[in-house]
C-alpha cells in the first residue's frame, strides 16, 4: 500500500534516519525527504525552525500530516501500529520483546554514545583528536556488537534476518549501526552473525534505497 502525506527530517548519514527510511520502505509508504544538515554552519539541527519540530535537536522526525512523531523506534512502531502490513514486530508477546531488546541494543545503548554531539564534545572539551574520537566510536559498537552476536547466533528464533525470515524493526537498527562500523573501520570477523544477517538484509530493495549513498542530499562523491 502507499500512503502520501509522510515528510521525513532526514540526514543522509544520519543512523537513526536510516533505520526509518528502511522502515517505510519496508512497508511500501513514500515520504517526501526533508533534508536537516547536521553539520553546515554549526547544524542546522540547533535552528529555531527545526527546533519547534524536535525540541532534542536530533533526526529523525516524522510528519504525518500534521501530527510529529520524533524518536526512530517511537515513529517505527508508531508505522506498526497504523500501517500493520507487513510488520516490522512479531505477533507474539515474546518475540516482540527479543525483536525489541536487540533494536535498542543498537538504539540505546551503543549509538547514543558514537552520536555527533558526542564526539564534537569530546573535541572541544577534552581535545580528543581524531584518531581518539575513532577509537572511541570503535570501541563502544564493538561493545555492542558483541552483546548482539551472543543474542543472534546459535538462538533459534534468528532466522535468515535478526528475528526468523521476515526483515523486522531489530534489522532496520542493526544495518545501519552496521554502516557505522564500516564508516569506522570497525573489524568485522569476530561478528559472524552479523555481517550474514547486514549482507541478507543489503540484498533487498527496501534496504538499498534507505542506503545513505542513496539519499538526495548524500554529496555526489560521499566522504568514507
Ligand atoms: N534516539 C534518537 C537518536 C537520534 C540521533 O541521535 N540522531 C543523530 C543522527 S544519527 C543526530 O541528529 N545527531 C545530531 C547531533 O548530534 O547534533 C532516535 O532514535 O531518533
């Protein structure tokens, strides 16, 4: 089904964008992207315009005509649950749980502390220079990384993605964490699982075209 009406503030290299654009795409709703430049002069995240949008300063928000939702997994299910087909939680009490625990292990607990502000602050607070901020943001996904692959290999209830054979919310957190430690020059081989669950999901048309080099404001040649 496609549903007009959906303004998505959008970053192309924005992780949390990224789980969302997959997320509509996965559910065959077009949106118009409203792209927020998280870096030109200072980030236009912090203007007073996108600040009435999204008090936190952050992307992504979603408009739905006019209503806002904002918080990646917030407008993900928010889509669940008024666009049920084809969904992104399972039908059962337990899975959704499982398919929920290891979305915010990407959302929660590693991405907030590898987030741009983050790092701009241990800058210009701490003089970490860039080689420290890389290790920093390596270190925290590897972190996590590890959690997720205990969690998905050898569980019964992974399948061909995160949760058995139907991409779901729990892949649309984990491939886009996945492109940050790319863009990191994280090492991969201890994450097995991983990499199997990032390359079955970047197989699929949804995934490729919520791929930050896919987006209308990625610049033509993108940085690494
Ligand atoms: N918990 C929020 C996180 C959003 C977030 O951190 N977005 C980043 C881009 S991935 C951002 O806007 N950063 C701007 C900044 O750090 O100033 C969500 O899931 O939507």
């Amino acid at each position: 089904m496609t549903t007009m009406g959906f303004v998505l503030y959008d970053y192309w290299r924005s992780s949390a964008a990224y789980r969302v654009r997959i997320a509509l795409n996965l559910k065959g709703l077009s949106y118009a992207s409203r792209p927020v430049h998280l870096v030109r002069d200072g980030g236009e995240q912090h203007s007073a315009d996108y600040q009435a949008i999204n008090p936190s300063q952050l992307v992504p928000s979603l408009l739905d005509g006019e209503r806002v939702v904002t918080q990646s997994l917030a407008i993900m299910e928010y889509l669940d649950e008024t666009h049920p087909e084809p969904a992104l939680l399972p039908a059962d009490a337990r899975g959704r749980a499982r398919v929920r625990a290891l979305a915010m292990t990407v959302s929660s607990d590693a991405h907030p502390i590898g987030n741009l502000r983050v790092l701009q602050y241990l800058q210009s607070t701490f003089n970490a220079d860039e080689l420290q901020r890389a290790d920093w943001s390596r270190h925290w996904i590897a972190v996590s990384f590890t959690a997720l692959e205990t969690m998905l290999a050898n569980n019964a209830a992974t399948g061909r993605y995160c949760h058995g054979d139907v991409p779901g919310m729990a892949d649309a957190c984990l491939v886009p964490q996945f492109y940050n430690a790319l863009r990191w020059k994280l090492s991969l081989e201890p994450y097995p699982t991983l990499q199997r669950i990032y390359d079955e999901c970047s197989a699929l048309e949804a995934f490729r075209r919520a791929a930050p080099e896919a987006q209308p404001d990625a610049p033509a040649a993108a940085p690494a």
